[in-house]
C-alpha cells in the first residue's frame, strides 16, 4: 500500500483528560515531553495499525494538529476506532475531521525543503558487552570523543548526524536549528513503570537532494533516527529554501 499523510486536529483538553486517566504522567514531574501520551492515544484509536512517524505541531492561539504518515487507508483506521476504541479516544482524535492524502513519488535529484525534530542518540555498549549497551546522546559522545579542552559545536554535531542519517535516501544541503532544548522523555521501563530520561531535542529546517528514489520513500515511512514512535524523525516537506 502506498505511504498516506495523515492530518488531524485533536482536542487538547479531551486528549489530555484521557492521558490523566490512563496515568500517562510521572507523579511530582511536570512539563514533561508529551509524546509519549499521544502515542499511547494512537495506539488506543488503531492498534497496530496506528501510523508512525507522527508529529504534534503547535500552533500558538489555536489548537495543535497531529500530523502522520502510514500505509492504512482512513477509512481502515475510522472502521478500527469505531469497533474496538473508547468514545473518549475517538473524541479526543476529532476522528470524524480527519483528513489524509497519498504521498508522491521523489525522483532522485528532487531538492526538497525539510522540517524535522530529531532526538540525536546513538547505542553505546558499556564495557564491550552489548547486552549492557545504552543510549547516549551524540554530543557526549562527540565530546568524550574530542581533545580536552576542545568541545565540538552541539548543533554541528546533531547536523552531521542527521545528515548521516539520510544514508543513501538523500543528501542533505542546508541546515538550521529551529529549536534547541532540553526536556525530559516519558517512557516505560522493562517492569511497564513510567519513568523520564533526560536529554536535548532539536529541530531542523533545510533543503536536502533526494540521492534514491526508493530508498527516500523508505526513509519518509521509517522517519529518522530512534523514538521516532513518540512524536520524532517524521520528515515534514516543503518547497526547497533558496
């Protein structure tokens, strides 16, 4: 099936009382990333079939939209959500006025302008044994990496990781922070417990040169880097900046 974007315009104040029930917060932690709770909403409204990348743009005086890609129809995800999902869920959703458009193809050699906000880690075994291996942040690798006294640029190194992670899908051009900040993550634990991870986020915009035709539809289903699931690595197009 081919890649959808999906659009919709969720009811804050619905969403978030579904999220409070379903005691989707860490207790005494606030202003915590609330990606995690929006991919809980999705998982409630469509099951498996729930689409990732997803990305919660905010819109300052009016109300968020919950963009998406994935390869089932609306109609599929309506009839789900109309058989097996809470009323509140599909409320919260503002299932009815969703809206959704295939997705075209990128020849190679297609400039593009691009939107994303990335979660920069990479895994890092600890002591050699890879059954022990965690996940760091880029620029503390960098930087445990770089001379003494010498410590890279953080953006630059988030760049070139992003750049790196286009792969063969495309190259990458231009690139401008939008947005540098540190948060913490809501996630679950081996045991389901919730818990939060420290770390940075950072948006980007630019224009990249689609270098695989394929591979580049690939990456726009797949999204970039890790969390993606959680509201990161959806790559939001545009007309290529000048």
């Amino acid at each position: 099936m081919s890649l959808r974007l999906l659009r919709f315009d969720p009811d804050p104040q619905r969403a978030g009382t579904w999220m409070a029930a379903e005691r989707l917060a860490v207790r005494g932690v606030s202003e915590a990333d609330d990606g995690y709770g929006w991919h809980a909403l999705l998982a409630a409204a469509f099951g498996e079939a729930a689409p990732k990348p997803f990305r919660v743009v905010a819109r300052p005086g009016r109300a968020p939209q919950l963009l998406a890609y994935g390869v089932t129809p609306l109609s599929d995800l309506r009839l789900h959500a109309g058989d097996f999902a809470d009323p509140l869920v599909v409320a919260a959703l503002r299932l009815s006025a969703a809206e959704e458009k295939p997705m075209p193809s990128f020849a190679t050699g297609r400039r593009l302008g691009f939107e994303v906000r990335l979660r920069p880690t990479l895994r890092r075994d600890r002591a050699g044994d890879r059954d022990r291996s965690a996940e760091i942040d880029v620029y503390i690798a960098a930087r445990d990496a770089a001379p003494p006294g010498e410590p890279p640029d953080r953006a630059a190194v988030y760049a070139a990781w992003l750049a790196d992670r286009l792969g063969a899908a495309a190259r990458m051009e231009s690139a401008r922070v939008l947005e540098l900040r540190r948060h913490r993550l809501v996630r679950r634990d081996r045991a389901r417990d919730l818990r939060t991870v420290e770390g940075h986020s950072v948006s980007f915009a630019g224009t990249l040169r689609v270098t695989d035709e394929a591979a580049f539809a690939g990456l726009l289903a797949r999204g970039v880097g890790r969390h993606r699931a959680f509201g990161f690595g959806m790559l939001l197009l545009r007309p290529p900046e000048a």
